[in-house]
C-alpha cells in the first residue's frame, strides 16, 4: 500500500516538472539566436548592440559575369517629341543675350619717319654742355646724408649744385673727389652721375664710431664754378649695448665665470679693457676665459652657442678658477 502510494507520488511531480519546461524548450527553439559579440568599451556594458558586420577576404569568380542585354528603344515621333518639351517652362530670355561679334580695335597707325640724329655714342669725355642756370652763381652743397646720431650708416653721400666731373667711366671719376672723411673705412668712393658723389663702405659704416666730413672752401667744380667757404658735419653710429650677462644676482663661487653679450660685434681684447672687477673694495685684474673653461660651465656654454659669433665675452677674475 505504500509503496503504491509512492509511485503515484512520484509520477505526479515528474509531471509537474516536465509540464513546465517542456513549453519554455519549445519556445525557446522558435526563438531565433543571437550571440552577442564583445568587445572593448569603456562603460560597463561590454556588448556592442546594432547591426554588425564580418569581413572575410574575396575569392575571385571564375565564371565570366552575366551581361545584361540593352533594352530595346524606339525613337519618338515628333509629336511625341514636342508633347514632351512642351510641358516644360519657357525659357526666359535676358536683354543681353545676343550681342554683336567682338572685333578688336584697329591696328596701330605705322610709325613716321623722324630727324637722323648724327651726334656720336657715346659723347666725348670732355663736358662741351652749356653751363645751366646753377652755373652762374657759386658752388653749393644741396644736400648730405647721414647727419647727427643714426641707428644705421650704410653709405655717405653728397650732392653739389653743378657737375664736378665730365660723364665718362667711373674708375676716371672716381679719381676726382672732393670730399674729406675721417676715419675712412675700407671701401670706395663712386659718382652718381656728375653732381652726386658717394662713399660706399665694405658693408656699412662701423658702429660705435663717430665720422666727420668736410668739403674745403674753393673747391671747383667741372664748369668753373667755386665754393665760397668751407662745409663740414659729422655723423656718429651707437654705442654697443649690453643685451645679456651672467652670472647676477647671487650666490656665486668665488671665482665665478662671467658672460657678456652685445648688440653688435665687439672687440674682446679692447673691451677686456674697460673691465672693472671688483670685491670688498680691492681690484682684480680680469682675463678671457679659455674654451675648455666656457665648456665647462653649463650656463655660459649654453649662452654662448646661442649668441651670434663676435657679439659676446667671457671673462673670469684672473687667479681664480686656475
């Protein structure tokens, strides 16, 4: 009797079970796939969702590819045709649509016969022109450049109220100069027609000197005329500035390695002279670093290499750093 009772128990919850999974195992197998692909994200949910792909390499067809037959067309008749264009707008018409064919302006007239001019080229060396309305009066100076103090002095020039010198070559009237400049660097005087002569220095006038200029009193000119009295000026080009040094301020070692930069090229020798070191009220004399010195120190190496050549200085206190 129990064991009766048993196996009717039993097979009422195998029948419970399988009651109910079977149809959730039948939906799910109607139920299409789907396998979500990872992938990386920076959020928290690692599946990517939408429409994805997969790429695979091609494999080349060996059957020739289908062609399509052209389409059999007739041609329109002109009813047909004119049916067609007549269901579009008209085409509006501008005032300038026509316009006359574009002809260029006649030829230029031919050139007429002038005067045979017999004169010789190129003229005579002398100066045969007739003296001009500056010739009757006394030599003057119209005009000189640079004067006063001038960032830049890159020639000198001076021009004159008659010619000074015939028209012929420039090495002839390069002989013939009547102007005085002192110190006169390197370089070469030139005339500018007759009446202008300039100086042009190798590069530009050096700085940091001053110039002076002077046209003596009765200096002639090419067609008689003299100066009265004796023209003099002066121009000077800028003192070099200091731009960078090292080291200042403090603590230094006690025979630091001093770096000097300029705006201009300077003379190391000649500004070692001017330099005055000083501490607690005694003078040291001072000397040029040497190159395996400069080397040495980080900071005046790298001042150095970023300077431009002649422009800078090193120097120490001479017995210190030896």
């Amino acid at each position: 009797m129990n064991t009766a009772r048993r196996l009717v128990s039993l097979l009422i919850s195998l029948a419970l079970l399988y009651g109910g999974c079977i149809p959730r195992m039948l939906a799910a197998q109607r139920r299409p796939i789907s396998r979500p692909i990872n992938t990386r994200t920076s959020g928290a949910d690692n599946v990517k969702k939408g429409l994805q792909f997969r790429i695979k390499e091609g494999v080349e067809q060996s059957a020739p590819r289908e062609e399509l037959a052209a389409a059999k067309a007739a041609q329109l008749a002109d009813s047909q045709s004119q049916a067609l264009l007549s269901r579009l707008p008209a085409i509006k018409a501008d005032a300038d649509d026509a316009k006359d064919f574009a002809l260029r302006d006649r030829s230029l007239p031919p050139p007429r016969t002038g005067n045979t001019i017999s004169d010789p080229f190129p003229p005579p060396t002398t100066l045969n022109a007739a003296p001009d309305s500056a010739a009757k009066g006394p030599l003057e100076i119209l005009r000189y450049a640079p004067e006063g103090d001038v960032p830049i002095a890159p020639h000198l020039s001076v021009t004159f109220s008659q010619p000074m010198v015939a028209v012929t070559s420039q090495s002839d009237a390069a002989q013939t100069v009547p102007v005085n400049l002192s110190p006169q660097p390197p370089g070469k005087w030139r005339w500018i027609g007759t009446r202008t002569v300039l100086f042009e220095p190798e590069g530009r006038f050096p700085m940091a000197t001053e110039y002076s200029v002077q046209v003596p009193a009765g200096t002639r000119s090419a067609i008689g005329g003299a100066l009265d009295k004796a023209a003099a000026w002066s121009f000077k080009t800028p003192a070099p500035k200091v731009i960078r040094k090292s080291p200042e301020g403090g603590p230094v070692t006690r025979g630091p390695l001093m770096f000097v930069e300029f705006d201009q090229r300077i003379n190391a020798g000649e500004v070692l002279k001017r330099v005055k070191i000083t501490a607690g009220g005694t003078e040291f004399k001072s000397r040029l670093a040497t190159q395996e010195e400069i080397d040495a120190n980080e900071a005046v190496s790298r001042m150095s290499k970023n300077a431009e050549p002649g422009r800078w200085i090193a120097f120490r206190a001479a017995g210190t750093g030896d």
